[in-house]
C-alpha cells in the first residue's frame, strides 16, 4: 500500500507581508470561525496580507476587495494553504 503525501498545513503565523493564501477549511463551530466567515473568509477566498503589525499581531489582509485587520488567534481556526 502506498502512502498519500500529506499537503503542508500551514497557519496565520506563517505569513509575512505580499504573500497570498487560500482558506481550505473554517471551523464554524469554533469560537473566532463564525465571525471569520461573516466577514467573507469562507473556504476557497483567496486573501493577500497587506501589513503586519510590530508585535506581529493583528495582521491586515486583504479580502474581495476589502481590507481587515485579523488577530493572528483568531485566525487559527482556519487552515490555510500558500498561494503563488
């Protein structure tokens, strides 16, 4: 039997100013994911983070065309993937 590759998981902590992420997942029986969702971050957006603050955290990205600020432990309730 031959073993699948695992996709590389990736969170909010890896990403840094200019890079682009997918939402593979939200988990909208967690606490943050519900309000994440409403704001737009389904599965499937595709988002680019825009600034990163000092203490790095929050972080501003950019999504369908707005920009919003995201606290880094909110944003784990989604799984991500890095866009090229």
């Amino acid at each position: 039997m031959e073993a699948i590759p695992l996709q590389p998981t990736f969170t909010f902590w890896d990403l840094k100013p200019g890079m682009k992420a997918r939402i593979v997942r939200s988990c909208s029986e967690c606490g943050h994911g519900l309000r994440l969702q409403e704001l737009g971050l389904t599965a499937g957006t595709v988002f680019e983070v825009t600034k990163v603050a000092p203490l790095n955290d929050p972080i501003e990205i950019c999504v369908r065309g707005s920009r919003l600020c995201v606290r880094r432990r909110e944003a784990l309730d989604l799984e991500i993937e890095i866009v090229e």
